[in-house]
C-alpha cells in the first residue's frame, strides 16, 4: 500500500511539474510571438518619429512641426492597440513567463500599453496640443526696446551685467512666453489629467511615475530627505549670495530679487566665488574637449558628433538634448554651443546620454535597448558633466597648467558645492509644483509657483507680481512630471563616483582611464533596461540608490 501510494504522489508531482512546464512554454510561445508582431509595427515608426522630431527642432518649421506631430501620433496609436492590451494583460496574469528577458519586456510593454487604453481621439488632442505649444517655446524670442534676443543672450546680460534695471528688463522679458503658452499649458495639463483618470489614476503625476516604474510616495520620501539634508545648509549658503550680490549690485541684501541671480530661474550656481570658468573655456572647442576625453575612456563619440547639430541658427531649439534615433547605433545631440563652461558642461552632458545608447547591448531586444530608467542615463550625463567645472579634470586635459589648478581649486569646489544645493532646491520646486499643479490645476498657479519658489529657494517675488512664470519653464509643459529624475541622477551620479574612485581609481579627474569607460560599459550601459534600476544599481554598485554618497560630497 505504501509503495502505491508513493508512485501516486510520483505521479502527481510529475504531472504538476508537467503542466507547470507547459503552461510556460505556452505563454512563453505567445510572448515570443507577440514580439514579433510588435517589433514589426514599432521599430520602424519608432525611427520615423524620433527622425521627424529631430528635424522640426532643427529647422522649426511649421512643415516639419506637422510631420513630427504625424509620426509621434502613429506611433503612439500603436500603444491603443486593445487587443495587443489584452494578451499582455493575460500573459502578465498568468505569471508563467519566467524567462527573464521575456518576463522584464512583459512588465514594459504592459505598462506602455496601460497607458495608451484610452480613445485615440483624446491622445491625438494630446499631441496637437503638445506640438502647438511646443512650436511657441521654439520660436519665442525675448524683446528688449524691441530688440530680439535669444535665451543665450538673456543669460549673458544675466550673468554679466550689474545694471538692476538691465537685469530686470531681461529677467522680465524672457518671461514674456509664460502669458504666450499659460492658458494652452493649463489646459493640456487638464487633458492630460482626464487621460490619467479614465486609466484609473488620481492625476497624470501619479500616473507618470507609476508607468515609469516609480513609487510617488518613495520619491517624495527621497525630496522630503534631501529637503532635511539640504535647507539650513542652503540657507547660509543663500545668506552668503546676497551679501556679495548686495556688494555687486549695490543693494540691500533684502533688495535681491530673482533677476540678480544671474540665472532665469536661480537654477544654476551664481559666481559668487571668484574663479571664471568662462576665461579658460573662451579660446576652447567645447566639442573638440569633450571628444577627446570622452575617446580617452574608451567611449569614442566621433560617429555621434558627426550626425549632431551642434551651434545656434535661426529657428532651431534653443536647448539641448540627446536622442537615439533608432536604437541601432544613430545616437545624436542638439546643442547651441559657445566658448563657455555652460556650454563645455552641456556637451560633457548630453554624451553621457549619448554613450549610454551608443554603447548599449545590440544583441539586446529592441525594447531592452534603453536605459534601465530615464533618471539613470541622467546619472551618467550628470557624472561626466560635472568634470567641466573640475580644476583637475581642466589640469589633464590641458586646459590650465598646475599653477592655475591649485590657484582656483578651492573655490572650484566650492562652487561645486553650491552649484549642486542650488540645483537641489530648484528640483524641490519642481517636484512639489508639478505634483500640486497636477492634482489641482484650478489652482492659483501663479501663487502657488512663487509659494515654491520662496518656500525652497528662498527668493522673494518681486512685489505685486502675478505673471504665469511657471510657464517659462519649457519643461512643466513639454516634460511633465520628470524634472524629479534629474535630482534622482544626481544622487546615483554620487553613488557612481564614490564606488569608482574607491574601487576602480584614484585619479578623480578621470583623464585617460580606460576603466571607467569598460566598467559603465560593461556594468551599466550593455545591461540596458534587462534588469529593474534598483537592481541595475545595486549589481553596479553594491547598493540600492541612496542619497548618503550625495550628502557626503556635498553636504557640509
């Protein structure tokens, strides 16, 4: 009886595992063949609407505007696909993909397509209505006694004049595209909310991150830390900026206002330590630097530079950015480069995000082909265009001799440091007016702006002011819910460095190291988005992200 028994449950055990395995093969088989469906459709579009999108920055015409406006549409309106919803909702349901390349591009293409489950109508609206607003940012310029200036040359005059009638006159003028953009801007940010209701979220913020694989309330745990890391350091550091710029603009420091900041949004360190960065870099090539260093690692961007856009003309975008056009190698860069270190940090930045593409597994499926989470090819971007402002990094590569290095490394760090808490609390400004705005757009925008603002930069509106300068920000109207992911970069940037230079180099410049181009290649760019970031970061790094190592460095 004993033996039957036993044959029994034999039996039994061999037939679950049986049909355990089945039940694999059989969602495994339909995720295989899902893929293959999907890649067909999508890749092309994909390249299409990436190519379209680069042109209308480019030239800035209305022609290319529609043209971009068209593919990001059919692209898009892949992601409607009802049908396609519903076997990955089945596929994800029965827990049966284990592969773990074909379960990670399960969990992807599911929340991908959660997010376009609402009426093509609506995200077609969506997308005019981003394009329209989109083409006004691009074609605004400043006017000062009807004279047309560009963002740089506002950020001149902002950086270099101590004229507090001249600064305000610029300061005011460029945010003249907030009364242009204001009303359109509120109302995508409805629309965008109606979207986000009917797939089942409280608002578009809450609903952005989720899709992005983030948890709201751990990122608003991670800005409440850093917000206790950083204020009382902040603000004596703050109490130091007005007491010079008082000297400089000849002012009370209880006078300051946001034009004496020498930035449009008090975004970027002011100079109040006295090293020019501009002198070194006026006789440099920006470009030229940053190919030659970035080839001294190991991560040559010769083929990248030779499909980007990189000086002012008439027309193009006015920022910069860096994109992968087809995720097989065409990786380029817009930028508005000048003879500065704005400019130099910019390049250094917009190839991190250039070598992170470039250099990703192409053995890789197509969907893997990306970055584990947008906020850690910022950290690679962030970790690379901090050496523009790095005596040691300006030392080898030629830009000062050692005397200048040791004369200016000092205040060089501490502009570092200032440079990194300032920026610290424009990203809380940021996150907390992004996520307010969003769960009540009816809101005084306007009030609750300039409430941030004095709230975590500590820079008093000018008096009876009630302009939409929220709007000025290109990035709350045409990258929402975002800007969080640069302060995200920043931590993980700090991660980066600590781990390299305690477990790969000394040599914190970074000059002609080899190792630190193979140890991001092989650790952090070729894995793609396989593995979820935090486990990316911890295979990378022996951690899970944390804000300790940015503290370290940067908080005194």
């Amino acid at each position: 009886m004993k033996r039957i028994t036993s044959v029994i449950i034999t039996v039994m055990a061999g037939t679950i595992f049986w049909s355990c395995t089945s039940k694999q093969e059989k969602m495994e088989k339909r995720m295989k063949e899902f893929l293959l469906v999907y890649e067909t459709k999508v890749v092309p579009l994909y390249r299409e609407s990436a190519l379209t999108s680069w042109n209308a920055n480019i030239t800035g015409t209305d022609a290319d505007w529609a043209l971009s406006e068209k593919s990001a549409f059919k692209l898009e309106k892949c992601f409607t696909d009802s049908k396609a919803f519903t076997e990955l909702k089945e596929l994800k349901d029965s827990k049966a993909v284990l592969d773990p390349i074909l379960a990670r591009q399960l969990d992807l293409l599911y929340n991908a397509y959660l997010g376009g489950q609402v009426d093509t109508l609506l995200i077609a609206e969506r997308i005019k209505m981003e394009t329209e607003i989109s083409k006004k940012y691009s074609n605004f310029r400043a006017k000062i006694n009807n004279k047309e200036l560009s963002d740089n040359q506002i950020d001149d005059i902002l950086r270099n004049s101590t004229n507090s009638s001249e600064l305000q006159a610029a300061w005011e003028g460029h945010k003249m595209i907030g009364p242009v953009v204001a009303e359109d801007v509120i109302k995508l940010v409805k629309h965008r909310n109606l979207i986000a209701h009917k797939l089942g979220f409280g608002n578009f913020h809450e609903m952005s991150l989720k899709l992005s694989g983030q948890d709201p309330a751990e990122v608003t745990a991670i800005f409440d830390e850093l917000d206790n890391l950083t204020r009382d350091n902040f603000a004596q550091l703050k109490n130091e900026i007005d007491e010079y710029f008082s000297k400089r603009y000849k002012i009370a420091p209880a006078d300051m206002r946001p034009w004496h900041y020498q930035n449009r949004y008090f975004q970027e360190a002011p100079e109040i330590y006295p090293v020019d960065l501009d002198k070194y870099y006026s006789k440099q090539d920006p470009v030229r630097l940053a190919a030659a260093f970035y080839d001294g690692i190991g991560l040559n961007v010769d083929n990248i530079l030779a499909k980007s856009d990189l000086y002012e003309k008439p027309g193009k975008n006015q920022h910069a950015f860096s994109t992968d056009i087809d995720r097989s190698g065409d990786v380029r860069t817009l930028d508005n480069i000048r003879p500065d270190s704005y400019w130099m940090n910019t390049i250094l930045h917009e190839l991190g995000h250039g070598v992170y593409s470039y250099y990703n597994d192409m053995t890789l499926p197509f969907t893997l082909r990306d970055a584990a989470h947008t906020f850690t090819t910022e950290a690679i971007a962030e970790f690379f265009g901090r050496l523009a402002k790095d005596p040691q990094w300006m030392l080898s590569m030629g830009i000062i001799d050692s005397s200048e290095c040791k004369k200016i490394s000092d205040n060089c760090n501490k502009s570092l440091r200032l440079e990194m808490l300032v920026f610290s609390r424009w990203a809380q400004v940021m996150y907390r007016f992004e996520k307010a705005m969003y769960e009540n757009p009816d809101q005084d925008l306007n009030q609750l702006w300039w409430n941030t603002v004095e709230k975590y930069q500590l820079i008093a509106k000018p008096e009876g002011r009630n302009m939409p300068d929220w709007a000025s920000k290109i990035h709350v109207a045409l990258y929402p819910c975002y800007y969080h992911n640069y302060l995200l970069g920043e931590l993980l940037a700090s991660q980066f460095h600590n781990y390299i230079t305690t477990n790969i180099t000394k040599n914190q410049s970074f000059v002609g190291e080899k190792a630190v181009g193979t140890y991001f290649r092989k650790n952090v760019f070729m894995p793609g988005a396989r593995f979820y970031w935090n486990d990316m970061i911890e295979k990378a790094t022996g951690e899970k992200l944390t804000a300790k190592y940015y503290a370290k460095q940067f908080v005194k």
